[in-house]
C-alpha cells in the first residue's frame, strides 16, 4: 500500500504543482481585468478539481488492486505451501550455481 500512497502523493503534487503555475499566471493583474481570462481562470479551476478527484480516485483503484493481489498470493501460499518450498528453492539453486560458476 506504500506504493499507492506514493502514486497518490506523486500525482497530487503535480496537480498542485499546475494548479499553482496557472494562478500565477492567470493571477497577473492585466489579466484579470480581463472577463474572458475570469471565464478561463474559473473553467480552469473547476477542470483542476476534476483532475485531483480523479488522481485519488485512481490511487484508490491502485491500492484495492495491490491489496487483492496480494490476498490472492496470501491464500495461495496457504493453500499450496510446499509448491511455493519448491519454488523457492529452485531459484535459491539457480542463484547458487550462478554465483559459483562466476568464481
């Protein structure tokens, strides 16, 4: 789940980070005497919410995904312990022949 809080913290910043960068530009005083940089200060505004709206709900998707793949590999182990023994120990093997024949 650490990585979907990242994914989530990541894209909220570059979503600030451009929601800033537009104020500041639109923000400039012989802009905004203008109505029709109001008019695109405010479409602007409402289409940056609608992008961090999306960008949590995104990382929500991500952390359910990652939680059900990791239940599933949970129970698999549980259910099937030896297979995963076995498969452990074969890699372990690969690594072990691959670093002495290196020697």
């Amino acid at each position: 789940m650490s990585a979907a809080n990242n994914l989530e913290a990541a894209s909220n910043a570059v979503i600030e980070d451009i929601a800033s960068e537009v104020k500041v530009v639109l923000g400039n005083a012989e802009l905004a005497a203008n109505p029709q940089i109001k008019a695109l200060r405010q479409r602007l505004e409402a289409k940056i919410t609608i992008a961090r709206e999306l960008a949590a709900e995104k990382a929500k998707i991500a952390a359910q995904k990652a939680k059900e793949a990791a239940n599933t590999a949970n129970a698999y182990a549980h259910d099937e312990p030896w297979q995963i023994a076995a498969g452990a120990m074969a890699v372990g093997l690969l690594v072990g022949l691959l670093i002495s024949t290196r020697r």
